[in-house]
C-alpha cells in the first residue's frame, strides 16, 4: 500500500512539475512573439507577396511560430495589414517603391480593388511601384496594371480570358406558370425591374453592360 501511494504522489510532483515548465515555456512564446519595431535601412523597397490568403484582419495567434500541436497553422494576412504598410510605405523617406511578387492573388476582386486603389494613393508620392509574376492571372494582371512597370518570367504564363456579364431574363418563365409581375412605385423602369417585366434589355442595358 506504501509503494502505491509512492507512485501516486510521485506522479503528482510530476505533473505538477511539468505544468509549471509548460505555463513558463507558454509565457515567453507570447512575450517572444509580441509585436516588435522593424528598423527600415535607407533605399530600401517594399516586397510585398501574395502568397497566402487575405482575410479582413490579420489573425492574433501568439503561436503561429510554435512547429506542434498544429499551433502554426494559421497561414493568412489581413488586409488591413496590407493597407496599412502601403500607408507608411507612402510616408517613409527609407522606403523608396514598393515590389510586387506573386503567380496569383488569393483574393475576390473587391479586396484586389482595395489594394489596387492603396496603391494608386501610394504613387501620388512620386515612388515607384513594379510587379513580376511567372503567372499572370487576370485577377493579379488587374491589380499590377497599377505598377509603372510589369514583368513576366520568361518562360511564365498570361491568362487572360477577358470580362463577361451574363443576366437571365424571367418573364417568359413567370409567364408560363400564370404569373404576372407588376412594376411598384419605387422601382420605375429600373434594370434590376426590368428582368421580371421584360424579355430583353430596354433602358437598363448601359448601366448593366458598363464595367
């Protein structure tokens, strides 16, 4: 009965040893990875790559530098990062252009269009910007159309497929199972009206087919 109660409370002295290793080892991982300043040397450029996905914010994960437990999974950047550093980019006397670097942009057109536009403020500084790709995809060829120079690995790709918009007209379908759409006050000949009341485009047709 002696010896188990030995193996019991030496058990115990064990755990508690080895969690109070871990809630240390757990405590400078957080304090290592606290955000830091980075000193800029002059002539310097901003490389910016587009190598992960970008979501609205970069996520706080204290243990995206942590190799276990799959801690360091977390593979994406914020956009409000990315805006953010073209933003200082744009002020920063060491910082001299920005570089852009990637095969494809991992991201919807309204957030390329968000970068595209930071971009565009940032050149009103008078820096340049410059892109290269081995791929050019057509949403990435869009957003480094706003570069004042652009390249092409040689042996790269150019996909370009060019832009479309495809609208399906329903009153010929309301008017085959005895449905009638009436047009209320508020919507007048508007093209979002026009696809219950019309079988082809009328007024609406600029506005719908303009990019």
């Amino acid at each position: 009965m002696k010896q188990f109660f030995k193996f019991v409370l030496a058990s115990m002295v064990a755990i508690i040893i080895t969690s109070v290793i871990l809630i240390f080892v757990i405590i400078g991982i957080i304090a290592s990875s606290s955000e830091k300043t980075v000193g800029v040397e002059p002539e310097s450029v901003l490389h910016i790559q587009f190598n992960k996905p970008i979501t609205e914010r970069t996520p706080d994960n204290p243990f995206k530098d942590v190799p276990f437990l799959g801690l360091d999974q977390d593979e994406s950047i914020g956009l409000n990062d990315i805006l953010l550093n073209i933003k200082k980019a744009k002020t920063d006397t060491n910082i001299k252009g920005i570089f852009l670097d990637e095969t494809e942009i991992p991201v919807g057109e309204a957030t390329s269009e968000e970068i595209r536009n930071a971009l565009i403020d940032f050149k009103k500084s008078g820096k340049f910007v410059i892109a290269y790709s081995e791929i050019y995809t057509q949403g990435f060829y869009y957003l480094a159309s706003v570069a004042d120079e652009v390249y092409l690995n040689p042996k790269g790709i150019f996909l370009f497929h060019g832009f479309s918009q495809q609208i399906t007209f329903l009153k010929g379908a309301l008017d085959k199972i005895g449905i009638e759409a009436q047009n209320g006050p508020s919507f007048g000949r508007s093209y979002p009206n026009q696809i219950y009341l019309k079988s082809s485009f009328d007024r609406g047709k600029p506005s719908a087919c303009s990019f």
